[in-house]
C-alpha cells in the first residue's frame, strides 16, 4: 500500500470518531440541542389548605400552604400575623392561640405572590383541679433562702396566675415566684392559691443563726453628769448582726453612779465610778462616769436680811429651804427646792371651779403623803373669763396630766402661758385665738419641753435674758403676786399689795438676781400659805377668805 492509501484510511477513521463524539454530546445534553431543559424560576400562586381554622386559647396548629408550579426554582415563603396578642405564626408556619379574638395569617412567596387564613380563638378556660407544694413543712434560718415548687393538675390548665402570701411576713417573706426567704425567729404559713380558689400550704419556721460578738463598745467612753441625772450607755456589737445582744451590767461603785439591766444610769453622789457590759462570751466594754454636785448656794442660806427686810419663818431640810420675809406690806418668800421641775406643783382639782385654799390645799397634803413634809404655797395664775366659771387658758398640765386641751375652746385674744420644763427653766408660751395651727405647734411644744404644771400670766416684767420691760402706766398695775426664778432650783415670791408689777420686777434682778418672772395676779385673793414638817395643816399668812381657781406650791422631796 502506498502512502496515499494510507494518509486516506487515516482521513476517515478521524472523521467517523469526530461524528461519533457529536452524535455523544447531542445525546447527553453537553452540546448544543433544540428541545429546552431549564426549570420555571417565579411562583405562579399560593394557597392554603385551611381558609378559616377555629382554635382554644394555647391550641396550635400547622398552616399548609401549596406553591405552583411544583417544580419552582424558589419555594420559600413569609408568614405573618396582623393579631399576634390573638394568635402567633413562626417562619414555618406553625399557629399558637394566645388569647380569645380574629387574627389573619397571611403567606406570601418571595414575588407577592399570597393567600391567608383567618383564625378565630375561643377562650375556653380549664380550670385547676388541685395544686400541691414540693414541701409541707420547712426549718430555715435567718437570712436563708428556699423556693418552693408548685405541681398544677391539669397541666393544660388555662389558669397561669397564682398569688403567695405570708401569714407572718416579718418572719418571712414570699415573693410571686414562691421564694421564700427567712427574716427573723417565729412561724409563718406560707400559702398560694389560684384563680379558682384552690390553695396549697407550706408552714414555715425559722430558727436563729448562732452570730457571736467579737467585740463590743460603748458610744461614749466618758461622760460627766450632775447628781440625779440620768442617761443612758448603748452598746455597739462587732459584728452588728450577733444573735445574742444580752448583757450583764455592773458599776464598780453603785453609790456614785448606778446601772439598770437595760444599761441606765443614775448619779448618786460625786465622784468617779466605772460601768462595765460584758457578753455572754466575755467581750466588755467600759465607761468611766464622773458625777457633779451643783455647788451654788441657795439664796435662802443667805446669812443676813438686807434692805429692811425682816424674818417671818424659815425652814431648813435636804430638799426643800424657804424663808418668808417681809418689807412694808409685801412678803417675799426665798425658796431653793431639790428636783424644781417634780417639786414645783399646782394644786388644781377641778378646771373651772373655784376653791377654798385651805380646805384643798390640806388635802394635797394628804392625798400625796406631805403630813410630814415642809410646804409653801401662793395662788396661781389661772384667770377666769372675766367672773365666768372656767379658765380661760386653753391647755391646763397639771402633775403631768392634761387636764384641758385646746380643741375643746376658743378663746378671744392671746394667752400667756408659763410652765417649769424638765431642763428647770420657767419657760413662756402663747395660745392665740385666730390660729388653731399656731395653738396645736405651742402645744406640742409644751409637751416637748417636758412641762409638768402650767400657769397662766398677764405680763413678764423680767426678761429672759434678765432684762426689765419697760415700765409703762398703762400697762403696769399694782401687783399682788408673782414667780421669779434665779436658777433652776432657787426661787422668790412675792405677795404684796403696794407695788407695780414693773417695781416688783426690778427688785427681782436687782435684789436677788432673777433671770425671769411671772405675773401670777391675785387680787382680793392674795393669800401666803406655809408648812413645816411639824404641822399638821397649813397656816395662812394673809388674806380673805375668797375662792380661786388654782394655787401653785413648793414642797420637801
């Protein structure tokens, strides 16, 4: 064979296996061909199985939703709900009921294509049957934590709302999840109860926790007090919340300074004594005391009568020391009595009616046990509503008592009002007619100062700061008897009928140093009374026998 046989065997095998290879790809897709093998790409339509779905409040059910054409490139949907509170549909379409109402659920492809699913909600309720608690009973101690768990029967009950109480919160409290947590040492029941009555008990008690101090102080370390003061020494614990805060007090030397159990003490006598509070587990803590006697010396020890001044009686104890001097035709009556604020006392047995001094004035010295006691006495200062049959001070202390209070009146004009504070001060007030709120604030302030007797008066001719008022005509009538106070245990009075109230004032400050004084009237009622331990009765310096409303009285502690 020559080679152009061959090159011409060669030509047509490579154009058989050329077709071959065409004939290949045309049949299997990977040439080009005439008949079309692409997929649709767009949603053509959607619909729902269920157009409408009638549910239960906590039903759910599952939307069906068919896309055409079945061979869709894109099947993907969006669900939504234009009522979640009625119903709620998830990215699958999956419906819960929530509550009772109408939600539509719409389902749209990606290209608008959409159809919905109206879905009515019926709230029918399921009641509980019975609820029981984890624990009947439980021991917690201070401060301590549990929640108790709830079982519901049924489960698919439609009541979700429960409410716990505590009979005793202040030995524990329950929260609206059941947490109970434990305050201090008691029982408590512990309860919840559902909408439809039912109730499940838990009772509770709750224990102390052993907290022992580690250390413990006083808030003072020193303090100096007069003799019969009292105060009161507060223990500071380490820590602050220890079980146990008993104490054991003790006074290395009672007859200086005492204490109670309650950590009180009391001045006895001068000098220095120390006051110890020990623990159960012998933490202590010390206070050293030192007690003052007042040093001043009471006027009526004065020596010698100045300014024509003679002596009608004097009487000399431990608590209480008068003299009753007399110049012209006025006494003044030096007084230093022990524990003024309890030893200054109105004799007042009945607001608005008038009495006989002497009859009443000796029964106060037999109600109170004075028979062998020294007394001395003037009347008070009560003025009447012109001669009407009441005071007309709004507010009446004696003894401590409120015997009239301001709601019960009104009054015309300003009152003055005075009484002795605990602090030892004869202290001024003012009640007014046209201002009830001023009146409420004069009597909360009264009763704050710790008055115990109240008197009323027309004018203060002595100055709080010991300064005389200005002498005035038309203001300053003849006085019959009046209160000074020097210090907070000396005092004077003054009975007389020749003097001006600005006078008698001057010769206050002037003779024995007064500080402040009170008009206490008298008139044709001004009688002097005096009492030592040796008599029986009152004896009556002067004066007639009219009756008056009130009389003020020093007596022996």
């Amino acid at each position: 064979m020559d080679d152009r046989e061959s090159s011409s065997k060669l030509l047509i095998i490579v154009v058989c296996v050329l077709a071959l290879i065409l004939v290949i790809l045309l049949f299997t897709g990977n040439g080009k061909s005439s008949t079309p093998s692409s997929l649709p790409s767009e949603v053509q339509s959607v619909v729902l199985n269920n157009k409408t779905v009638s549910l239960k409040v906590g039903d759910r059910y599952t939307i069906t939703a068919i896309v055409s054409p079945s061979n869709v490139t894109d099947k993907s949907l969006i669900y939504t709900s234009n009522n979640t509170y009625v119903a709620t549909v998830d990215s699958t379409g999956n419906v819960v009921a929530n509550h009772s109402g109408t939600a539509k659920i719409s389902v749209m492809s990606k290209n608008g294509k959409q159809d919905e699913c109206t879905i009515t909600v019926i709230d029918e309720k399921i009641p509980v049957t019975s609820i029981k608690l984890d624990r009947e009973d439980v021991t917690l101690t201070e401060g301590e934590s549990l929640s108790l768990k709830l079982t519901v029967t049924p489960s698919n009950t439609t009541e979700h709302s429960y409410k716990w109480t505590s009979s005793n919160p202040d030995v524990a409290s329950v929260d609206s999840n059941g947490k109970v947590t434990a305050k201090k040492i008691g029982t408590t029941l512990i309860t919840v109860t559902t909408e439809s009555k039912k109730i499940a008990i838990c009772d509770v008690e709750v224990r102390a926790s052993v907290i022992t101090a580690t250390g413990l102080a006083f808030d003072v370390t020193s303090k100096t007090i007069k003799e019969g003061q009292k105060f009161t020494l507060t223990p500071v614990f380490t820590p602050s919340n220890v079980t146990s805060k008993k104490l054991t007090w003790t006074s290395s030397n009672a007859a200086i300074a005492s204490v109670s159990s309650t950590g009180i003490v009391t001045a006895r006598g001068e000098g220095t004594a120390t006051i110890t509070a020990t623990t159960s587990n012998g933490k202590a803590a010390t206070a050293k005391v030192t007690v003052e006697v007042d040093t001043y010396k009471p006027i009526t020890e004065i020596s010698s009568l100045k300014n024509g001044f003679t002596e009608v009686i004097s009487y000399n104890s431990s608590t209480l020391k008068y003299r009753i001097q007399t110049k012209g035709s006025a006494d003044y009556v030096l007084v230093w009595v022990k524990d003024a604020y309890m030893q200054l006392n109105s004799a007042l047995p009945e607001v608005g009616k008038a009495f006989a001094p002497d009859v009443t004035l000796n029964r106060e010295i037999s109600t109170y046990g004075y028979q062998s006691k020294g007394m001395v006495a003037t009347n008070g200062g009560f003025f009447w509503d012109g001669w009407g049959d009441s005071p007309c001070v709004p507010f009446i202390m004696n003894k401590g008592r409120i015997l009239r209070d301001i709601e019960n009146k009104k009054y015309g004009r300003v009152y003055g009002y005075f009484g002795l504070t605990k602090s030892g001060v004869l202290k001024a007030y003012s009640f007014y007619s046209n201002d009830y709120s001023k009146n409420i604030a004069t009597k909360n302030q009264v009763l704050a100062d710790g008055v115990r007797n109240s008197w009323s008066y027309v004018m203060q001719p002595v100055s709080e700061g010991g300064g005389l008022l200005p002498a005035d005509s038309g203001r300053d009538p003849v006085n019959r008897t009046m209160i000074c106070q020097v210090d907070k245990n000396n005092f004077v009075l003054y009975s007389g009928s020749g003097l001006s109230i600005y006078a008698v004032g001057k010769e206050f400050k002037e003779i024995f140093g007064c500080k402040r004084a009170f008009n206490l009237d008298g008139g044709g009622s001004r009688k002097l009374y005096y009492k030592t331990a040796s008599m029986s009765s009152m004896t009556r310096r002067f004066g007639g026998d009219r009756h008056v409303p009130d009389y003020l009285y020093f007596v022996e502690k």
